[in-house]
C-alpha cells in the first residue's frame, strides 16, 4: 500500500511537471514528464494488480481500507490534471492545423476536412504568394 501511495504521489508530481513544461512550450521538458508519466503508470498498474491479488488470496477488501482515502483522492487528482493537460494538447493540435490549413490556402480555415475515396483528407493546395520583400 506504501508503494502504491508513493507512487500515485509520484505521478501527481509528474502531471503537475507535465503541465508546466505545457505552459512554458518547453518541448525537452514535455518528452520528459510524459516518458516518466508512463514508467510511472506502469509501476501503478502492476502494483494495483498485486493489491489485488493479495486482496483475493487473503480474502479482504483492500479497497475498503481507510489507508487508501488519500490515494483515491489522488488519483482523482491526477485523473482532473491529466484531463486539463490533455485539453490543452488538444487545444494546441487544433491551433497548428488551423494555421496549416490557411498557410495551405484551405478557405475554411482547417475547421471541415472532407475525405476522398480512399479514406484520406483531401487537401486543397492553392499556390500564392505569402509575403513580399
């Protein structure tokens, strides 16, 4: 359980890593926390699997247990930040494929993409001239 919660702490801090390095567009810092984020994730799967396996062969409920109060609400915590951070990504992709599409010429600004045949977005390059010395 002590692992379990430090390492949820862990990953609380690492969220927290990930959202300022978002904040500051610093890209190292982002690869970072989200390399770190997966480590961290997969340490807290594979411990919550051995809580439970222990839970199991000992017959109780470990998810009942007062010690875990603070690691629920944590998690929540982390699950609250990680969405935010992923709205932000989200946000961010939205932004580049609006500025591509108008570098593009694409008149609708990238807010409709239509599909062809195959399955692939159609795009509708136009030749013109960006900037004049």
């Amino acid at each position: 359980m002590g692992d379990l919660a430090r390492e949820v702490d862990a990953l609380h801090a690492c969220l927290v890593e990930e959202r300022m390095a978002l904040d500051q567009a610093n890209s190292d810092a982002l690869q970072n926390a989200t390399r770190s984020k997966g480590h961290l994730l997969d340490r807290i799967d594979r411990l919550d699997t051995e809580r439970r396996q222990l839970s199991q062969a000992g017959g109780i409920d470990s998810a009942n247990d007062a010690r875990w109060a603070h690691t629920f609400e944590r998690i929540r915590e982390c699950r609250l930040i990680n969405e935010t951070n992923g709205r932000i990504v989200s946000q961010r992709i939205g932004h580049v494929r609006q500025a591509l599409a108008l570098i593009s010429g694409d008149s609708t600004g990238g807010t409709a993409a239509t599909y062809g045949p195959r399955g692939t977005t159609q795009v509708r390059l136009r030749s013109g001239t960006l900037a004049q010395a």
